[in-house]
C-alpha cells in the first residue's frame, strides 16, 4: 500500500521535477523581468486579483442565502452555480461568448449598443472569464465556513445589544475570516491559471488580453527558456497560496 | 522518390479497382495496412479529413489519424517525440527546423499553394476594401508571429506599408483560430488562408488581396525520420501529392505547388 501511495505521490510531483530541472536557473530574471513573459506576468497579477474581487462582490451574497436560507431548489442552485468549477473552461469561453459578445450575445450586442461597452478583447473581458471559473471556488469556501458558524454566537450578541451590522462585521465577520482567505486564495489560484475561457471570450492580445498561462503556451513555441521561466513562477506562486492556507481547505477544519 | 513512385501506382491500381470488387480479398492482398499518423497544419483540415477518406477507402486495412495544430506547434511536437509519420506544413521552413534538428527522413516536397485574404463580418460593416483599411479596426485577429500564417499575414500587410500597433491585435493559436475569432466571435477583421475564408462560408464577407500585394504560401510534406511505418507514410505522401490527393485539394481551394 505504501509503495502505491508512493507512485501516487510520484505521478503528481514528477511533472514539477522535469520542470525544475529543465528551467534555466542563471536567466530566470532576465527570462522573467522583460519582454513578453514580464508582461504577461503583471497582466495575469492584476487581472486576477480584480477577478478575486469581483468574485468576492458576486460571491458573498450567493454564498450567505445558500448557507442561511432554506427554500426549495438550493441544492440545484448550488450545482448550477458552482458548474463553471466543472466545464471545460474553453465551453466556459463559449458560453461568455453567447451572453456578452458583441456580435452575437444575449446580452452583449445590448451592452455595446446602448452603453458603448465591449467586453470581449477586453482587459474586463479577462476579468469576466476568471471570475466566472474562479468563483464556485469562494462561494463553497464561504458556504461552507457561514454553515458552520455557531448562530448562538450571533445570538448572544443580540441579546448583549448588538445591532445586525455590527453582530455581522464583529461576531460573524470574524469567524468566518478563515473560510474567507481559503475562498480568496483559491479563487485567486484558480484566476491566475485560467486558459480556455480567457482566450475563447477575450482573445490573446499582448499587453492587454495576453495572461501568462496564455503566454505559456505560445512561448513553448517560439522561446522554450521563457516559458519555463513563467512556468516556475506560476507554479511557486500556486505553492506560496497552498502554504499560506496551511491545509485550512474548505474551511471547515478550524 | 522512387520507391515512392512505385508504391503510388500501385496504390493508384486499387484505388481504380470497381468499388464492390470483392474488399476483403482486395484488403488481404493490399501491403499496405496500419495505423498512419499525420500532423498537418490546421488548415489543411478539411483537404486532409478528405484525402485520409479516400486513402482508407484504396487501403482497407490503413486508418489515418489526423492531428491538426499550427505547423509550429508541430514542429514542436516531433523535436519532443511525438509518434508522427507525416508531416504536412504550412510552409518550408518548419522542414528546415525539423532538418537541422535531425527529424527528417528525406527532403520534403512542395505539394500546395495558398494565398492570404482578408475576412470580416457579414456585409462588411466596417468598409474594408484592403490591408490599408486594416488600421482603422477595432480588432484584427492574426496569427501568432511563429505560425506560418502570422508570417504570411506580416508580408501582407509589410507589403501594404501597413503597421498595426500590437494592442490592437489578438493572436489565434493557429490558421483556424484566428478565423474563428471573426466568424464566432468579436474580431472585426482577421487575415487568413484564402482555402479557410472560403471554408467559413457565409459567416464571414471575403475581402481579397490582388495577387501584387499577396504571398504565395508553399506547402510542404514529409516523412518524419523515426518512423516504423516508412512504406506507408511514403505511400501516403505519394497519395496525397497524386491525381486524387490533387483533386482534394483543389476542391478545397489549393493551388498546384
């Protein structure tokens, strides 16, 4: 059984070997600090970062009536919602691509009619797509972490005075920043590693649509050393969001 | 090539045998049988999906499996070993990568010509009537600048003294993709093979580019070096380069090399 467990183990972690040994440690800055990769890079931090936002803004809510409230039909909301987690992110694409294109959306041709605005091809565009694969993974952290907060708690709070915006900021708020930061980190994981729906519904322009799984791809062909460069950076920063939660996954263990 | 010649004629002989003739018989006498792997530049789909048919339909016991991508990303394929017989370009150059890294069986032949033109929405909204136009879009889909059609689609525009600002650009991963983005998606304009704006049929206006201002893209085929089915993969390149492989191709808009 140890020995299974061990070639387990290895099959996950051998792909990370190969690309340790194969990235150029001596031009690792200079791979990653100019040109195209550099760009990318700061592209993919700040793209994601307003994907986790914006996630956080749609999320939250979403995941407050999924834990408090009881009405028929959640637990299909909860599936249809946490779908995206699921999908092949390029079908993900597609369906941002049937509801905000310009050309051909449900309610993108509206959007650029009637307020001039343009999603696709976009740097809001990219946000979008990495929210949309991005958020299922908030909305169950969150969820999980509001289900299992003590309500006598937030009882005892009321009877001690509190009004509901304090008893929700000081009691509930706190407890739940755990579950928070795991639902961040991961939604902010899964932003940053995007692919399908980023080049499917915002195109691959550099500097503005071009993130750096994007780019990734497009410099194993034309400067392998590059893209392996991006590709340690990508994976020491998944590595630095899986220390910091510190094995807090879900939430639920505290 | 003359191994190759022969093994066509006598391919060219089953192929003309009645359809009903017996298959079975026909199959167990064929030397040809085996699984057949071809990377072919994505734009060579259609033409290629077509050729393989009618390859297996002479060789019973052949099955040719097809793997589309941009001639690039094959390249990069076969130097990392990938399981390839036949290697079909969108253009010469990827063979001298593949040359110069030792992945070649022999010199690879031209078999194709293409040419550039330009796609934009139905109708045409935006009045493109050349490359010079392409300054005032919005977004021009392009090739990425490794793939042959991003190369092509920079002599186009060179040619045209036209210079559009990278922010401006969206790069698909190969020929197919960069149409895609007009045909299914936001891209205002896109230059592509002519054989895939004819492809894209009514979901995209054709602007063509007057021979003067256009390139000639070659394709080329070949034989990848480590190969176990050399005989077959000779076979197919001479299928392809052949009057049905012609015929194929030039019903989905090829020119003659």
């Amino acid at each position: 059984m140890v020995i299974a467990a061990a070639l387990g183990a290895a099959f996950i972690l051998l792909p990370f070997v190969g690309l340790l040994r194969r990235v150029r440690w001596a031009s690792l800055p200079g791979d990653l600090g100019a040109g195209p990769a550099r760009t990318a890079l700061l592209l993919s931090l700040g793209s994601s970062l307003a994907a986790t936002a914006l996630a956080l803004v749609l999320g939250a809510p979403l995941a407050w009536v999924l834990a408090r409230m009881d009405f028929r039909g959640r637990g299909v909301l909860r599936a249809l919602v946490t779908l995206p987690m699921v999908l092949p992110p390029v079908v993900g694409g597609a369906a941002l691509l049937a509801a905000w294109g310009r050309s051909y959306g449900l309610l993108g041709a509206w959007l650029h009619d009637a307020a001039g605005v343009q999603l696709t091809f976009s740097w809001w565009g990219v946000v979008v797509a990495e929210a949309f694969v991005a958020m299922p993974f908030l909305v169950l952290a969150l969820e999980g972490g509001i289900a299992s907060v003590d309500r006598r708690y937030e009882q005892a709070a009321a009877t001690l005075g509190a009004a509901p915006m304090a008893r929700l900021a000081l009691v509930t708020g706190r407890l739940l920043l755990p579950s928070l930061a795991a639902g961040l980190a991961l939604a902010w994981a899964r932003a940053l590693g995007e692919f399908g729906a980023t080049i499917t519904f915002a195109g691959n322009i550099e500097g503005r649509t071009q993130t750096a799984p994007l780019a990734v791809y497009l410099l194993l062909e034309s400067d392998p050393e590059a893209a392996y460069a991006l590709s340690v950076a990508l994976v020491a920063v998944c590595v630095a969001v899986l220390a910091a939660l510190r094995g807090r996954w879900w939430g639920v263990r505290r | 090539m003359a191994l190759a010649g022969l093994v066509a004629l006598a391919g060219s002989a089953a192929g003309a045998a009645p359809a009903g003739a017996l298959p079975a018989a026909r199959a167990a006498a064929d030397p040809l049988r085996g699984e057949l792997t071809v990377s072919a530049a994505a734009s060579l789909g259609d033409a290629f999906a077509r050729i393989a048919r009618d390859f297996r339909r002479a060789h019973p016991a052949v099955r040719v499996r097809l793997n589309l991508a941009s001639s690039a990303g094959l390249v990069a394929q076969i130097q990392s070993g990938a399981p390839v017989d036949v290697f079909a370009a969108a253009d010469l150059a990827s063979f001298d990568r593949l040359a110069a890294s030792g992945h070649l069986a022999r010199t690879p032949v031209a078999f194709a010509r293409n040419r550039m033109a330009i796609v934009v929405k139905p109708g045409n909204p935006l009045a493109v009537r050349g490359p010079a136009d392409l300054t005032g879009v919005p977004v021009v889909a392009l090739c990425g600048r490794t793939v042959p059609c991003g190369a092509y689609a920079a002599a186009v525009l060179a040619r045209a003294g036209v210079a559009l600002p990278e922010s401006r650009v969206t790069r698909g991963l190969d020929a197919r993709a960069t149409l895609t983005a007009v045909a299914a998606g936001d891209a205002d304009a896109a230059v592509v093979y002519a054989t895939d704006a004819r492809a894209a049929g009514r979901a995209v206006t054709t602007v063509e580019i007057p021979a003067a201002g256009n390139v000639v893209a070659v394709y080329g085929i070949g034989v990848v070096r480590d190969t176990p089915r050399r005989a077959l993969a000779d076979a197919f390149v001479a299928w392809v380069r052949g009057p049905e492989g012609r015929a194929a191709l030039a019903a989905h808009g090829f020119g003659r090399p």
